[in-house]
C-alpha cells in the first residue's frame, strides 16, 4: 500500500515524516530525563563563556509567559498543544510527495509540541536547560523540543518566502495541464 501511494503521489505519502517526529520526541524526553537526574534544580554547568548547562521548570509558555499563574495555564497549553498537533498532522497528511522541506518543517514542529506536551501533562511544567547568555544578559532557557519547534518554524518561513502562492501554484500548474 505504502509503495502505490509512493509512486501515484497519493495523499498521505508525507507520514513517513512522522518517523522524525518520534525521534524528536525520543530525544527531547531523553535529555530531560537525564538532565532532571543529574542537576538540582536550579543548578548550573559551565560549558561555554556563553553556553550553560542547568535545570529549571517553564509552567508557562515560551519565555515563561503566564507562568506566574495559578495553574490553570497548565491544561490552556495542554489544549492548545493537542489542537495544533492534531491541526499539523492534518497538513502533513494532505502533502503532495516533493513537499519535503515542508514536510520536514511541520514533523519538527509536532515532534517539540509533542515533547513539550509530554511534560506539560504529566508533570504540570516543562524542563528546561539550555542556558545561553553574553556577560550578565541572559537568553531564557529552553530545551530540544523548542529548539525542533523553533527550526521548524523557520523553515516555515522559509517556505512561504520561496513559496508565497502555496497551493495556488499547484492549482496552476494543474489548470494549464487540462487545457
């Protein structure tokens, strides 16, 4: 089935995409794993002059937003994350077959959603502990999962830059054929 849907350019050929999500996933869990196991919260590993290793609990979103709150944020950024997973889903579902980089862009960004999801679920926080920082300034800290989300974003950007009509293109292309 696999191989008919390959060759005729059916709906759906862009699942194998999935595989790098999961793999976004397995590595996001994994290094947060490790980094909740070896740090106390809070502390702090000198790697670089502008790069640190620590531990720390995001119960907000993206730059702490809303953390300060009562909780609630919690199951908000847990609907969200299910909604846009299921919505990027969805597009890589219905991908044409040379719609690599685009597919490559959404499996990243579910792939950190997912992650960050996992987190945000089961443990009403998300860790964090990539720390980069130049003198006193600091970057807040994020993790592997944000960083999938980040580059997918970009390269979503990217996309629509080099792409800017998007699907009209492909209804072109596919009126001139029939005339």
């Amino acid at each position: 089935m696999t191989g008919i849907n390959q060759k005729n350019g059916k709906k759906g050929y862009q699942l194998k995409w999935l595989l790098l999500s999961v793999f976004v996933v397995i590595v996001d869990l994994v290094s947060k794993a490790w980094v909740t196991d070896s740090f106390n919260y809070g502390e702090r590993l000198y790697m670089l002059p502008v790069f640190d290793l620590t531990l720390l609990h995001n119960t907000g979103a993206a730059f702490s937003f809303l953390a300060n709150e009562t909780g609630w944020q919690r199951w908000f950024f847990a609907v969200i994350a299910v909604a846009v997973s299921t919505g990027l889903l969805v597009w890589l579902t219905r991908l044409k077959r040379n719609e690599t980089w685009l597919a490559c862009a959404l499996a990243l960004v579910l792939g950190g959603a997912l992650g960050n999801l996992h987190d945000r679920i089961l443990l009403g926080y998300v860790v964090d502990f990539l720390l980069f920082h130049w003198d006193n300034a600091y970057f807040p800290a994020f993790n592997l999962a944000d960083a999938a989300i980040t580059l997918g974003a970009g390269m979503l950007i990217v996309d629509m830059i080099r792409n800017p009509d998007g699907a009209k293109t492909d209804s072109v292309k596919t009126q001139d054929k029939s005339e």
